[in-house]
C-alpha cells in the first residue's frame, strides 16, 4: 500500500522509536495500516547521535482511525496477551 494513497492521521505521540515500533507493530498485526510520522532512519539516528528526546509520531490511515483509537486503548488497559505455543 503506497503511504500517498489514504490521508494519514496522527494517532498518538510514543515516547521513542522503540514504542513507536511496537504500536506500529501491534496495529499492523490487526489490519490496521501504521507508520512513524518520520520513518526515514536518519531522522531517527539524529535523535539518537543527538541524544534528543523527541516524541514519534504514531499515524494511521483516515478511515482506520476510530478502529485504531479503540485498539489502543485496549492495548494500554492490557487486554491484549500473548498466546504461548503448547
């Protein structure tokens, strides 16, 4: 899916990359289309090299909005577990 194609919303502020990633992740794994606001790695380098602590932008696709909302606040309440392989 071209990033062009939806008008993509923010949908929350993570505190780093490594959270960003894993919403990202999470959402991905739902159906729901997610990307870093500034996904270029050497943005995030700089922030790193940088030692900036700078929010990264969470951003989902207009019509998923509402859908990731509830997603994520499921997430945050911790309704979500990991199911171990028997």
């Amino acid at each position: 899916m071209d990033n062009m194609d939806n008008n993509w919303i923010v949908l929350l502020e993570a505190s780093n990359d490594v959270e960003a990633d894993i919403i990202c992740g999470f959402l991905q794994d739902r159906g729901i289309p997610a990307i870093k606001a500034d996904s270029s790695p050497y943005t995030g380098a700089m922030r790193v090299i940088g030692g900036l602590a700078v929010e990264v932008q969470v951003m989902v696709p207009e019509p998923f909005l509402e859908e990731a909302k509830r997603l994520q606040k499921e997430f945050e309440a911790g309704s979500f577990q990991i199911d171990e392989e028997e």
